[in-house]
C-alpha cells in the first residue's frame, strides 16, 4: 500500500467498481470543483466505470499576479520560456505520481490511468506524464504546453513513448497563446510522439464541442 498522498482530491466514482481513472488538475487560482461537473457531461459509455479525481493544487504566492497566493502548481515569474519554475514543476509532478501510484493501491493500474489537466494542470499533466516510469492510458492538455521543453529528450520515459495524446486550444486565448500549444504540439510531433490536436474559436476556456470531442477521445483510449 502507497502512502498518503501529498495532494488532496475530490473524487467522483462510478456506478460499479472503477475500471479507469481520470486524474484531472485544475488551472492556476482554480480548485478541484472546477471540472467536476463536466465529467457527467462528457458522455461516456455506461459500460466504462471510470473514477474521475479532481486534485487540490497547494497555494503558493504567484508572481506575475503581486505575490496573490492563489492554488498554482507551480510560480509563474513571467512570459520568458526562461522564466519556468522548475522546482514546483517537478515537486507537483511526483505529488501526480503518487495519486496515479494510489490509483493502483485502488484496483486501476496505470495502463488504465488517464493523466489531463487546463491550463497549468494541462501543462502538469503533460511534463508528469511523458515522464512517467509505467505506460499511462492517455494524456489530455487543454489550454496549455510543455514546460521544460529542452528536457524532455533525456528525461522521457520509454512506456510512454507511443501514449495517446489529445491537446485541445482555444484561437482566442490571451492567456495562453494558440503559438505556444501549436509549439509544444509540433515539439511533441517532432520528437515522435502522436498527438491528437484540435483547436477551437474560443478563448482561455472550454466550449461545447470541445467537451464532446474530449468525451469521445477518452471513450477510444479507455474502450
């Protein structure tokens, strides 16, 4: 049996015995009720039990917003590629770890185990899950990148090399730009890795369609 993990969650389980998991992390100053109510609205099969779990990111201080202690996976110093809080980066990265190691303790392995996340969740979801030690089911990035991109190469883990991946982006988002998703989407892409993207006239948020297509891309990889 794991240890406790480092993160509280908000879990959401199905009908039966869980089968699959969605570990889903919330964007700066959110918290874990933020997707909870998308989840019955993704229009999974009855048939998948999966258990959705929502975790609490710690609250830090968050620089480009005057120091506001908000919930953030990691600091954001500012909009430079250089400027990458790589401490909490990789401090919230094994916290993730724990909860896919906990999901195991609970019956779903990690081949069973879909890492997605919005904004930096999106971000965490990815950095976690390229380098993640066993094969995950699927990655899912909305509204985010690929932090640390000059790592990856020396530090990808081998199960993952052929993960699903769906990165979703609004073309409107003044948060996080189009250009930098496109960016890590074609990093990825260029590095081997088989990415599902799609974008969206909208702006740093989710719409319609996009939850229809996150519902049908989580049927395909969890089937």
């Amino acid at each position: 049996m794991s240890s406790k993990p480092h993160l509280e969650t908000l879990d959401l389980e199905p009908a039966g015995p869980a089968d699959a998991s969605v570990i889903w992390m919330h964007g700066l100053g959110a918290d874990a009720n933020d997707f909870y109510g998308l989840a019955p609205q993704l229009g999974l099969p009855g048939e998948l039990r999966v258990r959705f779990v929502f975790p609490n990111a710690p609250r830090i201080p968050v620089t480009v917003n005057g120091g506001l202690i908000m919930r953030a996976w990691y600091d954001v110093y500012g909009f430079d590629a250089r400027d990458q809080d790589e401490k909490r980066i990789r401090q919230s990265a094994g916290w993730i770890d724990e909860l896919v190691a906990r999901e195991a303790d609970r019956g779903v392995p990690a081949r069973r185990v879909v890492l997605a996340g919005f904004s930096q969740g999106g971000a965490m979801a990815l950095f976690g899950g390229l380098r993640h030690p066993q094969a995950l089911a699927g990655l899912m990035c909305l509204s985010a990148y690929l932090p640390l991109p000059d790592a990856l190469a020396a530090e990808a883990s081998a199960a993952n090399r052929a993960v699903p991946i769906f990165q979703a982006h609004g073309t409107a988002d003044p948060m996080v730009s189009a250009e930098l998703g496109r960016a890590s989407r074609d990093l990825l892409a260029a590095a081997g890795y088989a990415v599902d993207y799609r974008e969206y006239p909208m702006a740093h948020e989710v719409c319609f369609e996009e939850v229809r297509d996150i519902g049908d891309w989580l049927t395909g990889v969890l089937a």
